[in-house]
C-alpha cells in the first residue's frame, strides 16, 4: 500500500515492527528483503511519488519536484552544489544510471585502515542481488551518442584507457532526460523494482512524510515523531508517529546524522556530521566547429569516461581523477557554464555543437556538517575543504580533460569558472595548472555526498558499527551512503544497495 501526504485527513499514530526512513538506494533493498521475508515495515518517505507518467521533461518543474532543496543544496562558502534526490526511490530516479561498484582497492582500504570486516564473498552475492533487481547490462556501441562518442575518441587519439559504464535501463528510448525522471519507466529507479515488490509483500509505504525526532520508548523501541508535509513546500500539515520496534535510517548522508542529532545523540557521538566527502565534479565543456553535430542532449546522458588516471590503491582507497561525458537539461547547463550576457549566449547558441563532461577527482573525508530545523525541515550547513592535494588533482585533471576534447577536434574548452577563459588549443593547456577555485568565480557540483555516519568499531570516531547499528542505541539502525569511512567510487548506487543488500540480510536474522 503506497499512501500519499494528500491522502491522509487528520493527526498519523501508528505502530510497526520496522520502520525505514528513506526510500532511496539504502532503504529501498532493506524494505524489499524485509518484507518478504514477512516482517511488519512501514516505509516512510519525505519527498513524492512519482512514475514516468508524471514527469513532464521540464528542468522547472521536476527539479523542485524530485530534488533536494529544488536542486540547490549549496556548501556553506556556495562553492559546491549539492544534489540529492528526494523523492520515491531517491537519486536512482534522478541519477545517470550508471552502476559503478567499489573497486577492491577501496574495500581493502576500509580493512586495513578502518578494520571494516567486510567479507568478500558476501559482498559479491549482495551485488549480485542489487544487479539482478535492477537488471543491470552493458551500454551497447550502438547507445554511445556522440558526445559520449568524441569523448572517448579524444582520450583513446591519446593513447589514454577508456569504458562504457554498465546501466540499468531496460527499452531506453534516447530521449535524455535522465536527470530529471524518465518520462518512459526505462531507467528502472528503486520505484520501478525494489518498492513495488515490497508493496506487494506487504510493506506500507508513505510519502510526503518527514520524521524529525527518534525517542526511545521505556522498555524498548522507538516513537518517531514528524509531520505529513505539503507536497513542494514542505510546510508541516498533520502530526506524524511511528511506535517501531526497530528504526532504520536511511534518509542519506545529510539527513540521517540531521535526524540523530536532532534526537539529542550528538553529544555520544562526536564523529556525528564529520568525514564528510563530496568528490566534488567539474564540468568541462569542448566546443566544436559549427558543422560537428553533437547534439548533447540526446541518447544515455553518461555512457563513456577515461580511466587512465585511476589511482586505486589499498593504502588510500580512490585517487587520482577520471573524467566522464555527460549532459543535463539546458537549465542545469546555463547554471553550471561560466560566463554572463553576450558570453553566455554565445555559449548556450553554440550548443548543438558543444559536447560536456564532468571531471571526478576523488577526494578524502575534509568536510563536516551541522543543521538546523526549519518550518520546511532541515536545514544543512555543509562545511567543505578543499585539500592542496584534492586541488593538484584537480588541476592535473582539468588540463587532461580539456586534451581530451582538443584531440577530438573541439576548438575551445569551457568550464563552470567565470573568470578563467576559454583554453583554446594545446599551447594554452598549462593554464588549467592554475585554475582559480574561489567562490563567485567557479562552481562545483556533487552527487556523491557520503560520511557523516561512518562506520567502525570506535563509537569515538565512528557512528555505526560494523552491522549498521548506532553506538550506544539498540534497535536504531543507519543503511545508506553516510556509512562509507571515506569515497566508496565514482558513482555510489551499486556501493550503497550492495551494502544495504548486506545489512538487510542481518537485518532479517536479527527480526
């Protein structure tokens, strides 16, 4: 049963067995595996439901419909924009598709340095399952459109390795909406597969829903406190409870450590909101000759990357940089290409002929974040540092991305910076060695906001254990990428569900 905010017409008092907060890659896997497995679970859900007969194609509409503060979730200097979906089914009903697992290395990395206790075997049957749920495939030669295609062909011109990412749509149409919801049920979100199943096994699920306290109960459990909100403001309309036995949270890593704080577990838990990773990304933009048809915004928005420069290591987990074709609306292109007026036009005029990428450098945990709760919710203050050497990186990546595009044939090289001018053939490519990176002049973006929960055996420097449980609270459960002890991978749906894959399994034993 999904039941929506606008359905319910007075004050909420319910009791569960399980109840999961969030609906996105970490509670969707735990719903599903619970459910079937016959335990009593309510899902509850802050943002809508939407399905593909609801998306309109329109940046200006469904960005405030499916996104997080309507897509701008700004880093307290606002050098970073901070995506997040918010919605039935989370990011994957916003996200690029693509499945990136955790490389080895990484998981080595969180062994040694973090005593993570992470089974091999296990892991591999957990992703397993997430690929099999999600129908995980190739993106076939034949689906790399041309931005995606020049791309990869500039970097291979150099000598430099490249790939097609695995995705999991199914009767994808092109259409490249991607990131604002396929109008066509093509990219098969959590929405499409782990939901519906568990619905059907007998899980409740609702939206327009926000929990904002966790109480323990004398003599055990939970109530959850919060309000059925107006659906786009987000303005309290009806007092919502959940007594549960047990709580997972799983609303991703700004607003689970926002809900345990808020709950007055702050002060047990110093490493509550700390270790944040952003891996914030850079768009990079080569503009091509007037009879070069691109045409970004058609087919799979992200298809191909060059992984020369991976740096994956069991001493440091990710490194190094990648770069990665991708296209968005022409509202999320206009807002992250640098430049005002005439420039800027001539930009945006120029687009047919302008293919885009993002460049990723993967960075170690340097941020925190604190919150307040407003009438419309919480209310995140991310604080984000940028190291010298995330910097040097960076650098180092744009100069490769921008050779990358110049050996494919493009004339200039835009990014997002306001300031820093067109590279416009390879005598100009050491000037991306001092890229400026200063708020007002250059914006960044993330997607991969992970930590501020991390995971460990040391409740001093760690906010769950190694089964997901909160220190110091039984029954209260966090599933979802704040967990990673640092950046799990370039993409982290598949690190994320194949985790929460893991946790759902205890999860079932322990019920």
């Amino acid at each position: 049963m999904i039941v929506a905010g606008r359905e319910q017409s007075g004050p909420v008092s319910l009791r569960t067995h399980t109840l999961v907060v969030g609906s996105g890659s970490g509670g969707a896997p735990v719903a599903h595996a619970l459910a079937t497995a016959g335990v009593d679970v309510l899902v509850v859900e802050e943002g809508p439901h939407y399905l593909g007969r609801d998306m309109t194609q329109r940046d200006d509409e469904m960005m405030p419909a499916l996104y997080r503060a309507r897509g701008q979730q700004p880093t307290a200097d606002g050098l970073v924009n901070v995506l997040q979906g918010s919605c039935v089914g989370g990011s994957t009903v916003i996200n690029a598709a693509d499945c990136e697992p955790t490389p080895e290395p990484v998981l080595e990395h969180w062994r040694r340095r973090f005593g993570l206790d992470l089974d091999a075997g296990e892991l591999a049957e957990a992703q397993a399952r997430v690929f099999a749920m999600l129908g995980v495939r190739p993106i076939l030669d034949a689906q790399i459109n041309r931005n995606n295609g020049l791309l990869a062909e500039g970097a291979r011109r150099l000598g430099w390795k490249t790939g097609a990412f695995l995705h999991n749509r199914e009767g994808c149409i092109g259409s490249g909406y991607c990131m604002v919801g396929c109008a066509y049920d093509a990219k098969k979100g959590a929405h499409l597969n782990y939901l519906p199943k568990a619905v059907e096994a007998g899980a409740r699920l609702h939206c327009d829903v926000r929990i904002e306290r966790i109480e323990p109960r004398t003599g055990g459990g939970f109530r959850a406190r919060g309000f059925v909100v107006e659906r786009g403001p987000r303005t309290p309309r009806l007092p919502y409870e959940v007594h549960a036995e047990r709580i997972v949270l799983a609303a991703g890593a700004v607003h689970s450590p926002a809900v345990l704080h808020a709950s007055g577990l702050g002060r047990r838990l110093p490493a509550l909101g700390r270790h944040v990773s952003l891996q914030p990304q850079l768009p990079v933009a080569g503009v091509f000759a007037e009879d070069v048809a691109v045409v970004p915004w058609r087919g799979i928005p992200q298809a191909t990357f060059c992984s020369e420069f991976d740096d994956n290591t069991p001493e440091h987990g990710l490194g190094g940089f990648r770069f990665e074709a991708v296209s968005v609306g022409m509202a999320q292109v206009a807002a992250s290409f640098g430049g005002f007026g005439r420039a800027q036009k001539r930009f945006m005029a120029g687009l047919r002929h302008t293919g885009a990428a993002l460049l990723l450098v993967p960075d170690r945990p340097s941020g925190r974040m604190t919150w307040r709760l407003g009438e419309r919710g919480f209310v995140p203050r991310i604080e984000y540092a940028m190291t010298h050497d995330w910097v040097t990186r960076l650098r180092r990546g744009l100069r490769a991305t921008a050779e990358a595009w110049l050996a494919a044939g493009a004339r200039e090289v835009w990014t997002s910076s306001d300031v820093f001018g067109a590279i416009s053939g390879r005598a100009d490519l050491d000037r991306a060695l001092a890229f400026p990176i200063r708020t007002g002049v250059t914006r960044f973006i993330s997607a991969h906001v992970q930590g501020t929960c991390r995971m460990g055996a040391d409740p001093g420097t760690s906010v769950v254990d190694l089964e997901h449980r909160v220190h110091g609270v039984p029954g209260l459960f966090v599933v979802d990428a704040s967990v990673f002890p640092t950046t799990a991978s370039t993409h982290t749906m598949i690190p994320t569900m194949t985790f929460a894959e893991r946790a759902a399994r205890r999860l079932v034993a322990a019920a």
